[in-house]
C-alpha cells in the first residue's frame, strides 16, 4: 500500500510536470487529479488502521501528523484542485506532493525494514542451536 501511495504521488507530479509544460489543460488537470484525492486519503487512513489494531505504536505515530493534514483539508473543504487557480497555485501544489512522495519513500523502507526484521526475528527463533 505504502508503494501504491508513492507512486500516486509521483503520478501526481507527472501531472504538474505536464501542465507547466502545456502537455495538459487545466480541466483535464483537475479532472484526472480530483478522483484521485479522497481514494488517496482513504488508503492512508486503512493502512494507519492496520498499524492501529497490530499494535504498531511507532508506524502509527509516524502517520498521525500527514493523518491530521488530510482530515482538516477534507473538513475544510480545501481538497480538490480548481482549475481557474491551479496555475497560480501550482507551487504549493507541487511542494505538498514532494513532501507526500518523501514521507511515503521514508514510510515505505521503514515497512521494509520492519518486515525484514520481523521475518529475522520468525526465522531464527525457530533454530535450535545445540548446547555443546
């Protein structure tokens, strides 16, 4: 999930890439982009979820402060991108966007070092080393 997420985000980037480039218009900016935001969130909610009921305290504190980021811009209302604006305000867009594909790179080899390490932890508590 966490790879999923990530490259979301770099799609996302791809996007703004083309608009600035004039590959794209801004209603088919907005169109491609704003079906893509609450699914976005609702994965990232689900995997904080599983962190939740496996008990995993330190991956869940990690997720909380961008958790609390989207649920005040769903609250607020301020999470859909407006196509009369999005050339004014594709600078914040953008820098949002690398700051989610960085927390999702860092999200994503801290799973994969967890998973490494757990799967260590399996495998060697189950070798029996005879006492000689």
């Amino acid at each position: 999930m966490a790879a999923g997420l990530l490259f979301g985000g770099i799609y996302f980037i791809i996007m703004f890439s083309d608009l600035e480039s004039d590959y794209v218009n801004p209603v088919d900016l907005c169109n491609r982009l704003n079906p893509l935001v609450i699914p976005e969130a609702a994965v990232h909610v689900f995997l904080a979820f599983l962190f939740l009921l496996s008990g995993q305290w330190m991956a869940l504190a990690w997720n909380v402060p961008l958790l609390a980021y989207n649920a005040n811009k769903l609250i607020n209302k301020n999470y859909t991108y407006d196509a009369t604006e999005i050339f004014r305000t594709i600078e914040a867009h953008k820098k949002e966007t690398f700051f989610r594909i960085g927390f999702y790179t860092l999200s994503f080899f801290y799973y994969l070092y967890r998973l490494v390490q757990n799967s260590l932890h399996i495998i060697l508590s189950r070798i029996q080393i005879p006492s000689g």
